[in-house]
C-alpha cells in the first residue's frame, strides 16, 4: 500500500483529535481527542518505520538489517508518557471535579476577571 | 551526564525524605544540600570531570553551552531554594514532594539542554511538564489553582501532541531523530514533509515558551499557580525550553531551505507588541509579571533570529539575567499581603531593604545599565544586527524595552512616591541578606559579563 494513504488516514486521524479539543467543553472529552492526536501519530511512526525498512531493503540492504526499528521503539516511549500524562490529567480532573462538581471547561473562563 | 543522573536520584531521596520525616527544617537542609550537590556535581562536568561514562550513541551530546547553561539553572534554582524554600513548604502538607518534583524537572532541564535526538527532547520536554501540571495544582482547595492546573495540564498536553506529530513527520522525511545534518538521509521527495514537521514542531515549542500568538495560557496560569511556583515556572524552566528550542532549530533552519527568519521576525514582533501593551494594563503585580514574562521571551526569541556567536553568549546572559531578576522580584512578591501596585505603597519606609533590591531587580529587568538585563538585551539586539537584514526588528525590539520601563517603574515610584502601609509578613534577617546578595551578583555580571561568558570557550 503507499504510504500517502497511511499520512492521509493519520492525519485525517490527527485532525479529528485537534477539532475535538478546540471545540469540545468537557475535560474529558478533550483528553480523549488529545489521546486521538497521540495515537494518529503512533500509527504514522509505525507506518514510516515500515517504509524506511522497505527503502533499505530496496537498496540491497541485508534482510536482517534494523534500519526503522528506532520509530517502533518511540512509539513506546510516547505510550508510556501518554500514560504517565493520563495519571496526572485524571487526578486534575477529578481535583476539580471535587471543587465545583463539573468538568466544564467554560469554568475556565473566570479566571479572566 | 552527571546532572541528568544525580539529579533523579536526588527527586527519589527527597521523596523517601518526605516518608521518614515531616520536619520543615530537615527537609529544606536536604533540598538545598542535594541542590548544592547537584550544582558543584555539574561544574565538575563543566571542567570535564565525568563521573559516569555512559556511551548515549550520539542521544546525547554535552557541549560548553549546555553544561554552562545547567550550571546557571542549578545556581539559579540554589538561590531559589534558599529565598523561597519555607514558602514551598507552606503551600500544602506534602513538602518533600515539591522538592522531590522540582529535582525531576531539574533533571528534564539537563535532559532538554543536551539533547541530540528529537525522542530526547519530547521526553525531556515531558519530564519538565509533567511535574509542572502537579506543581501548578498543588494548592488543592484554591479555584483558581485548580483552573490554572486544568488549562496548563489541557493545552501542554495538546501541545506535546502537535509536537509528536512534527517529529514523525521530520522523521519520515530523514529516515533517523537525530538533529545532526550529517547522519540525516535527505530525499529530495519528502522535502514537503520535513518542512511541515519543522512547521508543527516551531508552533509547540513557541507554545511552551509562550511566544505569540499561542501565548493566551501564560497570563492566567502563571496567575493561578501558587507564587512559589510561578517564580520557578516563569524562570528555570522558561530559560530550559528556550535552550532546547535554540538547539533544536541551529541545525534545522539551513537544512530547510527557506527564509525562516521571516516566520520568526513576525513572531517576535507579535511577542513583544503582546506581552509590553497588555502589561501596561494589568493591576496585579503578578499578572503584570505574568505579561512581562511573555515580554522577556520576545527578546529572548532573537538568538532563534540570528544564530551567531553573539546570539549564543547572548541566551546564556539573558537566561542568568531574567532568572536573577525575576526569582528576586517573585521573592519579595510571596512576602507582600497585596499583590495589587497599591500594595507596593511606602514599602520603601517600613523596609528599606526590599524596596532598594527590589528597585535593582525591576531596574536589571527593564535593561537598564549596570545591571546584567542591559547586557542580555544589548548581545542579543547586537546579533541581529549583526544579520544585517530586519533591522525593523531591532528598532521595535528598543521601542518594546522603553514601553516596559513604565510598567517596571510604576512599582519602584509605588515603593518610593507614595503613602502607604506597604504590608509585608514577618521578614527575617537572612532573607534580607539573600536578596542583597542577589542584587549584588545582579550588578556584578552587569559590570562584568564576561566572568559568566568566559565558560562558553574556556
């Protein structure tokens, strides 16, 4: 397949998660098209790691060769900070929910005055 | 290498402090006996004393700047401690857990100053905010802390991912993460595609140093958050993510191929315009710091602008400056009872002694002579110069300082011409003598810059 469609399904991914959260009001909706944005990107990093391995290849590269096998690992990396940020978010979230028992973002607002 | 280790074990010591006591006094001595620590640990390094030898494979690269730049966080955040120490402890019950986060972003920093590799600046990048969210919440019955914490958390989380998204694209264009020209594999094909991840990655970085026009969260964060904190948010960290954003793009920008300066030029012109006029306005002190912050990283956006030798030496003044200056002003901030300018009323009667440093610290702010904000200002306009091109630029730039001498000033003449109480809580003597020494190291790098710029090459 090539990889245009895969930057297109990802982007398209990507531009969902970022009209999610600047449309959005509830905290956690907005969290979950954050999440979305994190893992578009997840999807294109493993979609280029294939297409870097295939253009090595296609140099007459040894078929064991690792090249692409860096943007795998970072997709680990941003699952284990996405999960560290989820930790913190949720306690945020809740903190205020405590406070004034919504999750509205428009509360945000006051701040202002 | 010594920095970036130490200073995780040092956030896990102060976390299992906190478990085996609960008393303010040892818990401080620990924190700034792990800060001095760390400190001389990295002037070590600065000298070339390695104490672990770890090969990163290229991750990793410590140079001159980097190491110079760690040591003056470190000093910074020493200074730090030793003024505002008791009023961290007195923001919430959990003591050591502040400290214990401030030692983990101290370890992004120095994670975020020698980065090689775009997955080392995301976790870096990461590991300063993340801690931050929690810092800025941390006052957990307070609204307006909550909200602060909520906005913060919300839109550097966004931000991280407009970030993820630049980086794989710059990714896929050059085949590695690494920001080294030399180990990239251009593809004239995909040249789109790494000119758009610059792109993203350009918008993220200017949101976390709040350049304009993504610079709306500042003013009501750095409100929000208890004082402690703002003072360490607005300085440190600031200066740490203006070091990784200078990193980032000293490769980037010739590897593009197109006129970067011109995005970058319009950027700070919006940064300073923004952050001078809107601090005109403010009746907080706080707020208009808040303002003034954003104010600051116009000008610190020049060494993006010009990349010389100037713009380097530069950054490193500017960083020591505003971090000096600002710390202080924060310190005595903490101490008043009313942040509004009325509350500044006649401070320079009941404490002569704030008032006259405070007076030093908004003077050095502002980039007035003898002080060390006059050379910060003046490297960094003289390598625009330098560019010879823009030099509309350079004249708004001066235009934007003279603006923010009003608002600077408006605190000084509220200490000195007016008639007030100027309420303060209980000040002891050695904080006095703290803030003497601050404005004293304020004057002497004024004088004498070189004795800080001398590091960069020896």
């Amino acid at each position: 397949m090539p990889i245009n469609l895969y930057i297109f399904l990802a982007l398209a991914l990507f531009s969902i998660g970022v009209i999610g959260v600047l449309t959005r009001r509830n905290a956690i909706i907005i969290f979950m098209c954050i999440e979305l944005m994190l893992n578009a990107v997840n999807l294109l990093l493993v979609a280029f790691s294939k297409m870097h391995l295939a253009d090595s290849m296609a140099a007459g590269a040894a078929p064991t060769l690792t090249n692409g096998i860096d943007a795998q690992l970072f997709v680990f990396f941003i699952m284990v900070v996405a999960a560290a940020e989820v930790t913190v978010g949720l306690a945020i979230i809740v903190m205020m929910y405590r406070n004034i028992h919504s999750v509205d973002v428009n509360f945000l607002n006051r701040l202002k005055n | 290498m010594n920095a970036i280790i130490l200073s995780a074990i040092l956030g896990v010591v102060l976390m299992f402090t906190g478990i085996f006591t609960t008393n303010k006094s040892t818990i401080r001595a620990v924190a700034v006996g792990g800060m001095l620590l760390l400190l001389l640990a990295n002037i070590a390094e600065l000298r070339g004393m390695q104490f672990f030898d770890i090969n990163t494979r290229g991750m990793l690269v410590f140079s001159k700047l980097g190491l110079l730049f760690n040591s003056i966080a470190f000093g910074a955040t020493l200074l730090y401690f030793l003024l505002s120490a008791r009023d961290v402890l007195e923001v919430g019950e959990n003591g050591a857990d502040y400290f214990a986060l401030i030692f983990f972003i101290l370890c992004g920093v120095s994670i975020v100053s020698s980065f090689n590799s775009l997955l080392l600046l995301f976790l870096g990048i990461e590991i300063i905010s993340i801690p931050l969210y929690i810092l800025t919440g941390s006052d957990k019955r307070n609204l307006k802390s909550n909200e602060a914490s909520l906005k913060y958390f919300l839109m550097g989380a966004f931000s991280t991912g407009i970030m993820l998204m630049g980086i794989v694209l710059m990714y896929g264009a050059r085949a590695t993460f690494s920001i080294d020209p030399t180990l990239q594999i251009a593809n004239a094909g995909r040249d789109v595609w790494y000119t758009s991840g610059l792109m993203l990655l350009f918008i993220s970085m200017a949101f976390k140093v709040s350049a304009a026009p993504f610079h709306f969260w500042t003013p009501d964060v750095y409100d929000g958050a208890p004082t402690v904190f703002t003072s360490f948010m607005a300085t440190i960290v600031k200066a740490a993510v203006f070091i990784a954003f200078v990193r980032l793009f000293e490769f980037s920008y010739s590897n593009s191929g197109y006129d970067w300066r011109l995005i970058v030029s319009v950027v700070i012109a919006a940064t300073l315009l923004i952050g001078n006029i809107t601090a005109i306005f403010q009746q907080s002190v706080k707020r208009m710091l808040a303002y003034s912050s954003i104010a600051q990283a116009g000008f610190m956006l020049f060494a993006l602008f010009s990349y010389n030798a100037l713009s380097k030496e530069g950054i490193i003044l500017y960083s020591l400056g505003y971090s000096l200056a600002t710390i202080g002003v924060f310190a005595v901030l903490i101490k008043m009872k009313d942040y509004t300018f009325e509350g500044f009323n006649g401070l320079a009667r009941t404490q002569p002694v704030l008032a006259a440093t405070t007076t030093i610290f908004l003077l050095s702010l502002a980039g007035i002579p003898m002080t060390i904000g006059f050379f910060a200002k003046y490297f960094m306009l003289a390598s625009a110069v330098k560019t010879g091109t823009y030099l509309w630029l350079v004249i708004l730039a001066i235009i934007c300082a003279a603006i923010s001498v009003y608002y600077y000033f408006r605190v000084i003449q509220a200490m000195y011409f007016k008639e007030g109480a100027g309420e303060t809580v209980a000040i002891s003597s050695v904080f006095r003598w703290l803030l003497i020494l601050v404005a004293g190291l304020i004057i002497l790098f004024g004088i004498f810059p070189n004795m800080i710029l001398n590091y960069l090459y020896f």
